[in-house]
C-alpha cells in the first residue's frame, strides 16, 4: 500500500524559508516520478513542481526560482526547499504519486 507522511510546514513570516518533507512507502520510490501540489482554503489543488526519476525538475511559474524540488532515493523521501515565502504561499501541501497523495502539511505566510 503506498503511504505518503508530509512534514515541515508551519506559521513563518513573509521573506522566510521552510523546508517540507514526504516519506514515502509501499513503493520503489526511485522508479517514480515525484510532485508537490497545493491547496490554499476555497481554492483549487495547485500544481507547485515535480521531479523525475532521472532528477529533471519542473516548477509552476509562481514558485520558479523560490522553491526547490528535491529527493533522497536512499531514504525514500522528497523534499521541497521554499524560500522567499509569500502570502499567497499559504496552502496546504500535498507530495503525490500518480493520482495518490498524503494527509498533507499546513505552510501559513504571515506577519
């Protein structure tokens, strides 16, 4: 059964940075593409960036050049390194598989 646990978000202020995390299980994690997706309250799921299994990225336009993209193959986890975080970054996040995605993890921007 895939499981995927999102972590790291938290309340930060305008400017600041965090760093998420999504262990992932129940799969061969490195022989699949991997995405963060986003949901702010009355909004629809967002599309923030994915990875591939060969390590090519890509990132929605509002995220570009502010949020990173990363994984561990060895420890089964994917990560996205958001800096220069905004108001308008204030979502739930969601790392998925395919169609299957965690409990997600709450990033609120304010000051």
């Amino acid at each position: 059964e895939v499981h995927l646990v999102e972590s790291g978000g938290g309340l930060v202020q305008p400017g600041e940075s965090l760093t998420l995390s999504c262990a992932a299980s129940g799969f061969l994690f490195a022989s699949y593409d991997m995405s963060w997706f986003r949901q702010a309250a009355g909004k629809r799921l967002e599309w923030v960036s994915t990875i591939d299994i060969s390590g090519g990225t890509g990132y929605a336009e509002s995220v570009k050049g502010r949020f990173t993209i990363s994984r561990d193959n060895a420890k089964n986890t994917l990560y996205l390194r958001m800096t220069s975080l905004k108001p308008e970054d204030t979502a739930v996040y969601y790392c998925r598989k395919g169609m299957t995605r965690g409990q997600g993890t709450q990033v609120t921007v304010s000051s």
